[in-house]
C-alpha cells in the first residue's frame, strides 16, 4: 500500500502517560506484548505518544479507565506523570491524520470513527500497523481516537531496532501537567 510519508519533527518533544510505578516508561516491550492500536499483542515493539499535552488530557481517561478515580481524585504522588521524549534523528512515519494520508492508509475519510460514529477497532488498525512497519517506516502520526473530530494527534513509533531508543527529556507531576 503506498502511504503517505512524513518526515518527524527531529529534537521535537513527543509525551507519554506513564505510571510513576514503572521503571521505565520509554520501554517499548509492554506495547509489543499486549499491542495496541497499531501493532497486535505479541509482535514488534512499539511506543505510543502525544504529540503535546492537550492530546494527553484527552488520553488520561483512556489511561485510568477502570481505576475507581477521576482525575481530580488523582494527587501528584500517586497520579500520571508526563514523560516528555525525544526520538532519534530522521524518522519517517505514515501520515495518517491528513485527509490524503487517511486515504492512503485505507481508512474512511471520518477516522478515528466510521461514517455510523463507531471508534475503528483496533483489530482494523493492527494489520495496517503491520505493513507501515514492514515498509520500513518507523511508525505512524495518527488523529487522537479520543475525540469525535480526531483532534490531536498521537504517535505509534517502531523503533528501528533495540539500540533505538527514545530519550526522556523530563517527567512532569500530575498536577504541572493536568491542571497547569
């Protein structure tokens, strides 16, 4: 499938939510076990961002659902940190937040959702995953699949092999980057 290419930002800033519990947040084996949108469980190692914090705000519901807590019950010693990261140089991803890059990767035109208002599985998005990683790209700049209109965008990076590693920047308290 021909997608659309981009080019990532080098030195840019993307951000994870992460557990102040994990060792290490940039470990991209808990997304190769378990998948994620766009890689299934048990393939290849993956890493899931936002590109800024808003998009994060909007995934904190994401994170802790399931947790018997809402975010304003969340305090800076227990709750999410903000992992900011950079990735190495001259990364090209599949472009699939634009209207042309959505096109090209084989999904409707209203992703995250399909034309009835449903979110797009991740079993549709897992095979596409597969073949950006087979193609050589190093991941995929997606819209956020957290709000209606697709604001915001994420990154699922495919590190290029194990000495390719994302390098924390900082790590913000919950109540710096939540509520600040």
């Amino acid at each position: 499938m021909p997608f659309k290419v981009e080019p990532l930002l080098d030195r840019w800033v993307w951000w994870r939510i992460a557990s102040p519990a994990w060792s290490n947040p940039l470990d991209p084996g808990f997304a190769q076990r378990l998948g994620g949108r766009w890689n299934p469980p048990n393939s290849f190692a993956t890493l899931y961002f936002n590109e800024d914090a808003v998009t994060a705000r909007l995934n904190l519901r994401a994170f802790i659902a399931g947790w018997p807590y809402e975010p304003e019950d969340l305090r800076n010693d227990t709750g999410p940190v903000l992992v900011g990261a950079t990735l190495p140089r001259d990364q090209q991803a599949c472009d699939a937040h634009s209207p042309k890059g959505v096109f090209a990767a084989g999904l409707p035109r209203t992703y995250p959702f399909d034309r009835q208002g449903r979110l797009i599985s991740h079993a549709h998005c897992q095979p596409i995953g597969q073949e950006i990683k087979t193609a050589g790209l190093r991941g995929v700049r997606s819209r956020s699949a957290q709000t209606k209109d697709g604001a915001g965008r994420e990154l699922a990076w495919y590190p290029a092999s194990t000495r390719s590693k994302a390098k924390q920047t900082e790590a913000l308290v919950f109540d710096a980057w939540y509520w600040g």
